[in-house]
C-alpha cells in the first residue's frame, strides 16, 4: 500500500502540526482522505492520501 504526498509542513514551525492537521481537514471535507503522518527523517509532517491505481 502506497501513498500520495499532498502537501509537508515543517515540525519545527512554531504552530508545529496545525498546519497540516487544518489543511488535512480541508481536503477531507472536499471529499479526500487525507491523513497527516511525521517523517522523522526530514523532520516535516506529510498530508498523504492512498495511493490510486493510476498512480
């Protein structure tokens, strides 16, 4: 199972994951299953959606 990386958002800004968690929020109510992860090797949090089969 893949998935589509949407948008990242710096850990280290001062808000911290809000950004993501509100933009993550956004695309769910336009439909999306966005899901925020954090990639401890770049330090960012990942809005992700399922990879679809065209991808």
């Amino acid at each position: 199972m893949g998935a589509k990386v949407l948008e990242r958002f710096a850990a280290g800004a001062p808000r911290g994951s809000l950004p993501a968690e509100e933009y993550a929020a956004r695309r769910r109510a336009e439909g999306e299953p966005a899901t925020v992860v954090m990639d401890l090797k770049s330090d960012t949090f990942l809005v992700v959606v399922p990879a679809g089969e065209e991808d």
